[in-house]
C-alpha cells in the first residue's frame, strides 16, 4: 500500500502537490488485510474529512494482494455524490491505473430506470409545451448521438424530463417495442463488462428488494460492494420502503384501465386484440361495480385525523384489499396468451404491476404491526417499514464482502450503534477510525457558551450575542446553521440590520439554489451565510478560513411520526430511545456540521455551538467524543 500511497507511490506520480496521508495509508492496509479475511465479511471504515477514503478502497481493491475479482460496486448516497465519485475520483484513478498496468480501467455511473429517457414516452409526446420546445430539440439531438446514455442533461427542465421518463412499475420490460433499444435495458445489460460500478443508495435498495421477491437482479454478481456514505443507508432504505394510499392512487388506477380499452394495444398477435380488449373491458366494468369511493372517503378522513400524527387504531379494510385482488385477478388471467406460455401485453403488465402495489399497501394498512409506520400527510396516508435492521440482516450473509465507509459512522468511538440499525452481525465485522491529516487541536476552536440554553426565554438574544463575538474574533466568512426555520427567519433581520454594512448577507430561501450562494459565499470577502443545518451541514465543500455557528442541537422532532415509530419500536424492547437513537442520531448530525469547518491542512476556524447543555449533561459528552479533539472554550 505504500507503493501506492507513500510519498514515491503512484498517487504521488499522477497528483500535483499530493501529500502522504498515514490515516489514508492504514486504512488501505486494514482494507487490504480484511479483503485477504475468510471470515469476517463487512468493514465499518470511519475517516475524517481529509482523509481521502474513496482513494483508500478504491485503489485498494484494484492493487491489493487479495483475490476479489471485479467488478467492484461502489454506492453513494445521492446521484450528486455518485456523479463526483464517477467524474472526479474514478477519473484520478483510471490514469493511475492506466499508468501502473498499462491497461485501460473500465468504470461506469448507473441509476435507476428514471434517470433514462424512455424511448417510448419520447417518440409518442405530441402537443409539446412551448416552453419545452428547447428542451425536446435537445433531447432529439442528443438521441442521434450514438455516444448518449439517456441520462439526463443538466440544463433540461425537470417539468418535461418527468413526461419522457417512466418508473419501474410503468416499464413493460421485454414486451416494450423499445426494449432492444432503451437506454436503460443496454446500460443494465452490459454493466458486467465493467470493473467498477457506481450506483446509489436508492439503487442498491431496489436491487436488494427485488432480488429478494422476484430473483431478478439489477446490479451484476460481484465479490465486494463499498457503502460510502454508510449513515445515510437507513435513510434511503426506509424512503424505498415507503408508500401512499390517496385519492389519486385510484384515480391513477381508473385512468390507466380506461386507456387500455381507447388505446390499441401493443404487443398482441393478430387476431387476438378484440377477445383482449374484452377481457380488459370485463375487469375494467368489475372495478367500476365495486364501491373505491367508500374506501377514498374513509382514507382521507382518517388522512386528516392523523395527520402528522401515527395512526393508532385498528383499520378493517380486508373487504377492499380482496376486492381489488379479484380485480387483479381478473385481469391477469383474462389476457393471457400465447403459445411458449401465459404472458400480457406490455400495457396491461404496466396495469397489473399497479394494482399489485395497491394492493400490497392496502395490506399494510389492514395489517398494522410493530414495523410498519402509518401516518396522515397532507391529506394521504404513509405507511413505511421502519426497522431497517430486520429487512437488511439477510444482506450482510451474502457471499461477499461489504466496505462501509463515512466521516460519520462511530458513536462516542463505537460502531454499535450503526451496526444494530443495519441489523449487521457484529460477530462478522470489524472497523476502525482513521484520522485526516488535519490538525484540529491548531486549526480549530470549539467555543459552547456553557450558560447558554435553548429553554431560556432570551435565547434569540443570546445566539445574537454569540455571533456577534464569533465574528469580531473570528474570520470574514461566517455560516450560520439553524434547526428551525421559525427562528432564522426571526434573527435574520437582525443579522442584516448589524452587518449589511460591511458583509455580504445570504439566506437561504426558495429563489436561490444551493450552489447559488456557496458560490457566493466562496467569492465574497466578507460574507455571512443564513441556511438550514439539515440543507448546508453535509455535502458543503468551502476551503479556506471560516466561523462555524450551530444555532442549536439538531434533535430529531418529538412528534415526527416516523422517529415516534421507531422510539415506540425502541421502548417496548425496554431500552431508552433517548440514549438509542435520539442522541446517536444528533451525534453523527452534529459530527457532519463541525466538518465543514475544516477542508484543509491549511484552514483556520472557529466553530461555535450555542447550546450549553452540551456541557452541562451527561449526554453531551457522547456528542463531545464523537468530534475531533479541539480545544473548547466555554464562554465567549
């Protein structure tokens, strides 16, 4: 590894100004040693911002003395991140290995079947919009390149990519026309051919997930995934894991069955197209006989009754849910045909999936336990799986061997808690932390005004008091983090009134993008940054000297329905959810939000908390210990 990493290696060779790293050099050793481990199967891999991790595993992989043959599956949390890793990281690394083995790296970005222009939905969109006429002319330009993946172009609008787009319940699959020919389908169909695979979080749920109820696999066979940005995993497993019941869902419904009887079916023999269009017609008239706007009624009441709130009482809605299997039911065994066997037309596929996934959510609803979550929001019905651990465990017993890596992955030093809402067997893995290179004990101070408390009545007064200190012994550049939106926008005048004179004053609102005012505030030489912790504490690149200011702890909201689900699961297995997950949650938050302080080995700051009790209780030092070593100052 120090081939690799040492100050002759190979990255030194291709990177200007590169710097010899230990952390980075020993957690590729300790990468390189578990890949070698023929019974311990997951590596939890906590590095500081710095670091260098996705150089770590991914040239480990590709140069160390183990027997993990390729291609390697590398997944991120957001297509923004995966788009970085693909476009930045991987292309490093393809010279480096170009250099050293004088072979060319083959490497490619995947996602899911939304993020490919559908050829179908494309050629059949008539009556475009004029304000899509740029954007359709694109589109058609860029779809005679023979280079172009369907992915789509930044400067498309995303109104008209969602009309020539579709999900994977609306694909018919094979039976599509286009199927030779889509984008996805040959994106998906050569991705063996690859060494490294770059997916996201939202993918690897979908192919765990079908995999699991259908055998079907959408990422290839491969002997490692890495996990970067593990804790936010739980995150998109649940979003994947969660579904609406509302008026619309059957208004959907009733529209797709009505255009299956106008519209000419495709895919069907000659012949065949009138005893279909009857049989659909049957199923079509058997869903209008049975009485939905009961149930629609009866949903939206109970949407309204609990909204924001966990639906607590027993739901008898069986009725419907074998209502609508018989429509179902109906459907799928009218249409079949065909000598090699029973198979649909596409278009009637794409209504079978639907209503099965109907009928799968009416189910959770009738079935109510301890790991499904219902709730009212805005006038529809959630429901989510909430214990991620018990749908993942299986996962971690695959035959192969998973990395999961993030700056903030340990609680107070541990991997326990990451561990147990992954439900990964710990008997089976093994981690460490790895320090960067960046010295916060002489780069930074942590300032936490002790007597300061968010419960006081002058709290308002005492932030203000806080950023004003800050920024008189501090540095030009200041961003400030609240947790409420209530709060920023009451301070936020105030910051004005007192600085607009001498600093550029930026606030996060829905006219300016996120990239707007990092801009912004990179270019700016005095400059003030008002934003959201939970938008601008993660993911937020700024080098160069700053003022970190955390408004507050930001504590997951009491009454989220979500969180109350899981702290109910918590309790009744006699644990405290406090200490399980509401404090481990804030430290990994708080964690991501002091690291945008320093993103170099020559930045300076201050990062001030104004929330004493991180000093005052005996929670707080769990938090404490999940941050770099600094020194604390406790009055301003």
């Amino acid at each position: 590894m120090r081939e690799v990493f040492g100050e002759e290696g190979l990255l030194a060779e291709q990177i200007d100004g590169y710097e010899k790293r230990e952390g980075q050099i020993k957690m590729a050793n300790d990468l390189n040693d578990f890949l070698k481990d023929e019974v311990i199967n997951t590596y939890l891999a906590e590095g500081e911002v710095g670091l260098g991790k996705s150089m770590a595993y991914l040239l480990t992989v590709l140069f160390g003395d183990h027997e993990i043959d390729p291609p390697l599956i590398v997944s991120s949390s957001s297509i923004t991140l995966q788009n970085q890793l693909f476009e930045k990281d991987l292309k490093d690394v393809s010279e480096i290995y170009k250099e050293a083995t004088g072979k060319k790296l083959r490497y490619t970005s995947f996602k899911g079947i939304s993020n490919y222009v559908c050829l179908k939905e494309f050629e059949q969109l008539v009556n475009i919009p004029d304000e899509f006429e740029k954007d359709h002319s694109l589109i058609e330009e860029l779809c005679e390149n023979a280079d172009y993946d369907g992915s789509k172009p930044d400067e498309i609008n995303y109104g008209f990519w969602k009309l020539i787009t579709c999900s994977s319940t609306e694909c018919p699959g094979k039976k599509c026309g286009y199927y030779q020919a889509c984008y996805y389908r040959q994106k998906r169909r050569n991705l063996s051919e690859y060494d490294i695979i770059v997916v996201n979080h939202s993918l690897l749920a979908a192919h765990y997930y079908i995999q699991g109820v259908a055998g079907v696999d959408i990422l290839p066979d491969s002997d490692c995934w890495v996990i970067d940005e593990a804790h936010k995993l739980e995150e998109f497993v649940i979003g994947f894991f969660t579904k609406s019941l509302s008026k619309n869902v059957f208004s959907r419904l009733s529209t797709k069955m009505s255009n299956l009887l106008e519209s000419p079916l495709e895919d069907v023999p000659d012949g065949d197209d009138i005893r279909i269009k009857n049989a659909i017609g049957r199923a079509y008239e058997r869903y209008e006989e049975l009485n939905f706007g009961i149930l629609i009624s009866r949903l939206e009441r109970l949407a309204q009754k609990y909204d924001d709130k966990l639906i607590n009482e027993e739901i008898d809605i069986q009725e419907w849910v074998n209502d609508l299997f018989e429509v179902q039911t109906t459907l799928e065994s009218a249409v079949h045909y065909g000598l090699d066997g029973p198979e649909m037309p596409s278009d009637v596929t794409m209504v079978h999936r639907y209503i099965e996934d109907i009928v799968t959510r009416l189910d959770w609803l009738n079935n109510l336990n301890e790991n499904i979550a219902a709730f009212g929001d805005r006038g529809r019905i959630k429901l989510s799986k909430i214990n991620v651990s018990e749908i993942l465990k299986d996962l971690w017993k695959e035959e192969r061997k998973y990395i999961l890596t993030s700056a903030t992955l340990a609680v107070n030093k541990k991997f326990d808690f990451i561990a147990d809402r992954l439900g990964i067997d710990k008997d089976f893995a093994r981690g460490d932390i790895y320090q960067s290179s960046f010295d916060y004990k002489n780069q930074a101070k942590l300032v936490i005004p002790k007597n300061f408390s968010p419960k006081d009545d002058n709290f308002n007064e005492e932030v203000l008091e806080g950023i004003d200190k800050i920024i008189e012994k501090g540095f030009n550049k200041t961003l400030v983090m609240f947790t409420s939106y209530r709060q920023m926008n009451e301070l936020l005048p105030k910051i004005k009134m007192k600085y607009c004179s001498d600093h550029l004053i930026l606030s996060q609102s829905k006219n300016h993008s996120k990239g707007f005012l990092l801009r912004k505030f990179r270019e700016a030489e005095k400059v003030i940054l008002i934003a959201q912790a939970a938008s601008f504490g993660t993911g937020v690149d700024i080098k160069g000297d700053k003022n970190i200011v955390l408004v507050k702890l930001n504590f997951d909201r009491p009454n989220d329905p979500l969180f109350k689900a899981q702290s109910d699961l918590i309790e009744a297995e006699g644990k405290s959810p406090f200490f399980k997950l509401s404090i481990p949650n804030v430290s990994i938050r708080t964690k991501q939000q002091v690291g945008r302080a320093v993103r170099s080995t020559t930045d300076r700051s201050i990062i001030g908390i104004m929330d004493g009790r991180l000093l005052k209780s005996n929670w707080g030092r769990v938090i404490l210990n999940s941050l770099p070593a600094m020194k604390i100052y406790d009055k301003l």
